[in-house]
C-alpha cells in the first residue's frame, strides 16, 4: 500500500464500509474540526491501524474481537414486573455500577466526559448524521464539523412519562454555529422521537431568553407539535440512533 491512500482506496483494498470506517477514524482525534469536509490523507501508520481493525478475514467477516455475551440472570421468580435487577443495589453500588459503565462508555471512545453520557451519545449520533468531526471539549460554540463545514451544535433530551409539557432543552448561550439539532428520545422505548434542524435565526426569534440561565431555551413540545419549525431530520437521527445502540467494543 503507498504512504498516503484515501478512505475509499483503503476500504476497497481491505473490502471494508468506508463510511464506517471514517465513523471509527472520527473517534481518534486524528485531525482538527477546521479539516472537515476535507479528503482524508491516511499515513502509512494510520493504513496499518485500520487494517488491521477492518480488514476481512478469508469466510469474509469483519475480523473484530470476540465479544462477551454476559449471563442473563433468571426474572422469573421476581415478585413485580417493573423489577429490574439493579432493584436488589444499594445506592452506593449503583453509583458505582454508573462510574463503571461511564468508564467503559469512555474506553469505547462513545463519551468524552464523566457527565451524563447522553449528551455525548447525541453528538456521537450527529457525527454519524452529518458524516462530521466532533470539536475539542474546549470548543463552547458547536460540537462538531459537518463533512460540508458547517459548525453543528446539537441539543438532546430525554422524556420520560410524567414529565412536565413544559420540559426545555439546555440553555444556547453563544450562537457561532450554523445549525443546531435539537434531539428528543423517548427512554422507554430507546427511539428518536423527534429531530430537528434550526438555524441560529430561528432559535432567537422562537426560543425564549431567560435571565437566570444567560441563555435561550427551546421547549421539547416546540419539537414535537404539529406545526414544528426547522428541518425533520428524525428518520434519519433515528437510523444512527438504533445503530449507535447496537455497537459493542
């Protein structure tokens, strides 16, 4: 292989996606948000990590490591049917079992905080969607590249049932991107349940300022009615959402 090769070169040598490829490259921090939508020049050392990661082996699979399928503990014999087996925990071992899984969401290059990992898994999701590079930590203003270069600030909330109509997303207080995406998942069944595009313009003029946060918020059901402004995008956040769900290490 030469020294420098493209991702579609790459993929077509080692029969691999391109497009997941460039979806596990994202994770690496292999360049800077400023180089999105620019063609990828993979070094010779870069070639031999996806290489190895993706190439196929001679029955034709992905060559991946094996994964462990964890023993599924016995319910039948539980006494209510909302039960689940973190109901037997202590609080303090379900902190601890939280900082693990934050932990092990981190070592898959899914999350790149301690914070709630939603918020991360919803611009990991919009980095599949937009085919875009997310931004440093440090970066206040957008979240990630998209592959045509616009700076995409992404915005995502979880309902659950009970909860108030009145439920906003966090506040927006610089506004030096080009669209935000405003993401609404349904925790019960695991679904996008809404996503929309907006412009910066429409999030000054229908989102409201509010003096105790310094920042515009915008309401779940302004997503979710009817007469919803912005770009639908919620069939396709909903196809990267299922397939995020599913990776394994």
């Amino acid at each position: 292989m030469s020294e420098h090769l493209s991702v579609p070169e790459l993929a077509a040598q080692i029969g691999a996606d391109p497009k997941r490829v460039r979806e596990w490259m994202r994770t690496q921090g292999w360049r800077h948000p400023t180089e999105a939508g620019q063609p990828w020049a993979l070094t010779g050392e870069q070639v031999a990590v996806l290489a190895a990661r993706f190439s196929r082996n001679p029955a034709g699979a992905i060559a991946m490591e094996p994964s462990v399928t964890p023993e599924t503990n016995d319910l039948d014999d539980v006494a209510e049917e909302d039960e689940t087996p973190l109901a037997h925990l202590t609080v303090g071992e379900l902190l601890d079992t939280y900082t693990d899984v934050l932990a092990e969401l981190r070592t898959r290059h899914l999350v790149r905080t301690n914070n709630a990992p939603i918020g991360d898994l919803a611009e990991f999701c919009a980095a599949m969607v937009y085919d875009g590079l997310l931004a440093p930590n440090s970066e206040k203003s957008y979240d990630l590249a998209a592959a045509d270069g616009r700076k995409v600030q992404v915005k995502v909330r979880l309902v659950r049932p009970g909860m108030a109509s009145g439920a906003v997303f966090s506040p927006i207080r610089s506004f030096d991107f080009d669209l935000c995406a405003f993401l609404v998942i349904d925790n019960e069944v695991g679904q996008v349940i809404a996503a929309r595009e907006w412009t910066p313009e429409e999030v000054r003029e229908h989102g409201s300022f509010k003096q105790h946060t310094n920042g515009t918020v915008v309401t779940v059901s302004q997503l979710r009615s009817s007469k919803a402004r912005g770009v639908d995008r919620t069939a396709d956040f909903n196809t990267a959402w299922q397939e995020l769900l599913s990776q394994t290490r």
